[in-house]
C-alpha cells in the first residue's frame, strides 16, 4: 500500500514536471522557429487577459501531450519492454507519440475552429496557417523530447536496479563462503579438539584392553568419522544417506563415551534418504544437545532424529539443564540457520518447551 502510494506521488510529480517543461519549451521553440514575427514584436501589446487564456490554453495542451506521452511509454514497457527488440520499440513508441500529437491537435483544431473568434481575438489571425504548422512541429518535438526523457529515466533505472542485483549477488555469494568457511572452521575445531581427540583415544585404549574386537570396531568408527569431516567440510550440501552413515559412525563414538547416559532414537522414511542437507547439520544439532544438557544413567539424555511429514528432519533432544551453565554463543545452530538462509527459501522452525527442545530441518531437493 505505502509502495502504491509513493508509485503515485512520483508519477504526479514528474507529470506536474514534465508538463511545466513543456510549456517552456512550447514558447522557446516557437519563438526560435520566427523571432521576428509581428505576433512576438506586439506579444505583450495585447491584454492581459488574452495573454493568461493563452498561457492556460498552452498548458492544458502541454499537459495533455505529457500525459499522452507518459502513458504510451508505461504501456509499451510491459507489452514492448526495450531490453527485448530495443529498434522495433523505438520505431513504436515514436510513430505512436506522433500520431497521438496529431491527433491531438487536430481536436483541439476543432474546437478552435468551433470558437473562432475568440481564438482569433487570443492568437490573431495573420499567417494562421504557418502557425498551425510551427505548434504542430513544436508540439511532435515536445512528445519526443518527452518521450526520450521518459526512456532516459528508464534506462537509468534499469542500470541502477541491474547494478545493485549484481552487487546483492556478490554479496550473497560473500555470505555463501563465509558461511561455508565457518562450517569447515567448526569443522576443523572438531578435529583438532586435544579434548574431542584424547577421549576418543583413551576409550579406544580401554576398548582394546577389554575388547579387542569392540575396540576394532571403535577404531573403525572413529576413522570413518574423521574420514567423512575431511572430505565433506567444503561441501553445500550432501544426501541425507551420506549424512546418516557418518551420525551411525559418530553415535558409536558418543555411546561408548558417555555409556548409558545418552540414548538415540531414528527412525527415518527410506524416500528421503536422497533428499540433501547440510553436512554435518545433524552432529551439529547432537552436539548442541550434549553442550546444554546432563546426560546420566540415572536420566538419560534422549536424542530423537524423525522423518516429518514435509519433506523434513525433525531432531528433538529432552531437557536435562546442567547446574551451572556454560556461555555459549550459538554457533551451531547459527551456522545451520545462515547455511539454510543462503541455500534455499525454506528455514529451520526452532521450537522449545519445558520437557522437549526441537529443531525442524527442511530437507532439499537437488
């Protein structure tokens, strides 16, 4: 409503400016066509009354040759745009603002001719003949002058909203790398965490003192885990398979660290399983849940990965809140949410009450 509204105030602007700019013109170029006729020498000899019905009568006309030539130029930009047959649209739009003048004229002729003797009394009547000519002349350049300033503005219009999509394009593609470089950041902190690294390595010790063949396995996962962060990081985005091969690698690296403390449910629709996300959205969203929340045998920290009905992932964590909460900024699900924002229109719905905390990823279709 309030773009309708400023639409109209700039089109009654410029036509209030355009018209103005015609009656100027109308007198300059009339008067350059003959400075020395007798009707310029006794110009202002006549009454004053005559003058001023003169000079409304010239700006009704001008006016009327602005509004004539602004609407042919609105009309033929959506039936005729420029950018698509540019010669074919200049050939139109001048053969229609000529015609449109003379006709124009022709009717404003007539009701001349219906008033002829005031018309006499306002313009005189020597040389009516050559006059009617020079206002025809001077009105047909006036529309094309018009006509011109119209495309000009046009013109310069399209350039400027050209320029300024290729700069929103770089910046989106700007955005794009930095948040892809975010990702592998985070997924470089992952592997070279001395923490995430020594756990693991500490467990698989024990493993293998234990077990050795659970410690095999151990091994096998952790391997397959980092294997999958050095080969995907730099990646938009990869199918929901690839992406659950490597969380069955990573939650056997989480189980066997924090034992029965955690539990995992998934349970997902085999028709989405080539469908893309993110990489590493899910080990993201499992590590934001472990970060904010206790997981102990006593009561275990429930971790659900679900098929939605729309084409979605929906991972939802229960709330165990830790006693002293860490400062964390969000970079997880920041990352996940500006991945999302440069990839596709759909986002990811956040959703938390007291019992469960929920995140909706849109799966996307490659």
């Amino acid at each position: 409503m309030e773009k309708t509204r400023s639409q109209l105030i700039t089109r009654k602007s410029k036509l209030i400016i355009l018209a103005c700019l015609s009656f100027v013109m109308f007198y300059v170029f009339t008067y350059m066509l003959n400075p020395y006729d007798v009707w310029w020498v006794q110009y202002f000899a006549r009454p004053v009354t005559d003058i001023f019905t003169e000079w409304a009568l010239s700006l009704i006309s001008c006016t009327l040759i602005a509004v004539s030539s602004i609407s042919i130029h609105e009309q033929l930009n959506q039936k005729l745009p420029w950018i698509e047959t540019p010669l074919r649209r200049l050939v139109v739009e001048t053969s229609i603002n000529v015609g449109s003048v003379v006709l124009l004229i022709f009717s404003q002729l007539i009701v001349m001719y219906l008033l002829e003797e005031e018309c006499t009394q306002i313009f005189g009547d020597n040389k009516e003949n050559l006059w009617y000519w020079q206002w025809l002349t001077v009105s047909i350049f006036i529309a094309l002058t018009i006509s011109a300033i119209n495309t000009g503005d046009y013109l310069i219009l399209n350039w400027k909203n050209a320029a300024l999509e290729a700069t929103e394009h770089k910046l989106k593609s700007a955005q794009h790398k930095q948040a892809a470089t975010e990702a592998e950041l985070e997924a470089l902190k992952l592997q070279l965490d001395p923490h995430f690294v020594f756990n693991n390595l500490s467990v698989l010790s024990e493993l293998i003192l234990e077990d050795q063949q659970l410690g095999y396995q151990y091994s096998e996962n952790f391997s397959k885990v980092y294997r999958y962060l050095l080969l995907n990081s730099r990646k938009d985005l990869i199918t929901l398979a690839d992406e659950m091969k490597f969380l069955r690698a990573y939650i056997f690296l989480l189980k066997h660290r924090a034992g029965s403390g955690i539990t995992f449910e998934i349970n997902i629709d085999p028709a989405q399983l080539n469908l893309h996300l993110p990489p590493m959205t899910l080990q993201l969203l499992i590590e934001n849940a472990m970060k904010h929340n206790k997981f102990l045998k006593s009561n275990p920290l429930q971790i659900i990965v679900t098929s939605g009905p729309n084409d979605d992932l929906i991972v939802s964590n229960s709330i165990i809140p830790l006693q002293k909460k860490k400062n964390s900024p969000g970079l997880g699900l920041q990352n996940i949410i500006q991945r999302y924002l440069l990839l596709t229109d759909r986002r990811p719905q956040i959703t938390t009450t007291d019992a469960m905390f929920t995140v909706e990823i849109p799966l996307i279709k490659s």
